[in-house]
C-alpha cells in the first residue's frame, strides 16, 4: 500500500546506532566505488586493446574524459547515498515525498 509504514520500514529507533550504520555503509559505498572504477577501467581498455592483463589495468591513468565521466558518477552516487541517509524513517502520506531529517 502507498505511504504504508511496509513501504518505509524503520530498522533502527534508537539513535545511538546511527553512527556505526552510517560508518558501515560509507565503508561499503567507498568498496562498491573502487568496483566501479575498477569496472570503468575495464571498458575502456577492453574498447582500446581488445584483450587485456591485469597489470594493463592497475598501470591504467584514464584520460580526462574518463576521468570526468567517473568524477561525475562518483558525485552523482554520493548524492544519492547521502540523500537516502538524511530521509527520515517515518512513513509518509500517499504521494508526499519523504522530507529530510529533521
């Protein structure tokens, strides 16, 4: 059901768990980071050589289109990481955007 508190479940209600949660998913968000990397790294040299080493990719320095491009989803995943930690746990009314953390 929309808006239902099923839709928005609240895990943790007790404030003092929030800055381990939070120090455990900015270690998992910054391992899931470097696999994206890595995997951008992978394309592009796939692109260019057709077949590559693993020393081929850990000498990769991309170039500044690269670079931008990972800078950009690196910014853009950030965002959302961090928007969905400022929600609130509340369950909203059917069709209102959660509101941040008060």
């Amino acid at each position: 059901m929309p808006g239902s508190a099923a839709e928005r479940p609240v895990y943790l209600d007790r404030p003092e768990h929030l800055d381990g949660l939070f120090s455990a998913l900015m270690e998992v968000a910054s391992e899931v980071w470097v696999l994206r990397d890595r995997f951008a790294v992978l394309e592009e040299l796939l692109d260019e050589r057709g077949s590559i080493t693993r020393e081929d990719i850990d000498a990769y320095e991309p170039g500044p289109d690269l670079a931008e491009r990972l800078a950009a989803g690196r910014r853009a995943f950030l965002d959302r990481l961090l928007s969905a930690m400022a929600q609130t746990g509340e369950p909203t009314r059917p069709g209102e955007p959660a509101g941040p953390a008060q």
